[in-house]
C-alpha cells in the first residue's frame, strides 16, 4: 500500500507542475494560445478546467501524502533488537577462543 501511494504522490506531482505551468499567472495561459478553442467552450471553460484540475491534484496529493504517512511499514522495539542479537550471533563463532592482543616488543627484549 505504501508503495502504491508513493507512485501516485510521484504522478499527482508531475502532473500538478505541469497544469501550473501551463497556467499563466496574468489570466492568458494555456486559453490564449488557443483561438479555435471559443468554438468548444470559450476561454472561460479553459480556465476554469485549469483551474478545478489544478485544485483536484492538490487535493489528491494530500490525501495520498496521508494514506502513505498512515501506511508506512513500521516495526516494533522488540523485533529491531531482535533483527540486531541474529546479526551479532551469525557473525561471532563462539566455538574459537577470545584472541587476546599480546605485547610482543615486550617479548622480545
């Protein structure tokens, strides 16, 4: 679950900075390139699409920013020590003695 909401927060964003670069900050936008689009629905009907696509994706985002942070794969105290004692057991042969560091120029002389 968690790594579907990350893949929907991850298109919801793209697809949101697209939409706003598409809009343009003065009223003109997307709609003013357009002259044949008045035959469809005018300017008017262009920025009120940008508009609600825009506040729609915001609005996802935020719901699938909450669904993820809820989803997250969580672990318990217990369960981290134990993963930690496993690691240390396979990597410690108790079978062989302690290797105790000698002072060997002591030794010698």
């Amino acid at each position: 679950m968690y790594l579907v909401a990350t893949v929907l927060i991850f298109v919801v964003c793209i697809l949101l900075v697209l939409i706003v670069l598409v809009q343009n900050s003065k009223g003109g936008g997307l709609a003013s390139n357009f002259s044949a689009a008045n035959q469809f629905g005018g300017v008017a009907q262009t920025n009120k699409f940008l508009e609600r696509a825009t506040w729609g994706l915001a609005i996802s985002l935020l719901l699938f920013s909450v669904i993820a942070s809820l989803s997250i794969p969580r672990t318990t105290q217990d369960e981290r020590e134990s993963l930690i004692k496993e690691q240390v057991n396979k990597s410690v042969d108790y079978s062989l003695p302690p290797i105790v560091p000698t002072n060997t120029e002591n030794n010698q002389q």
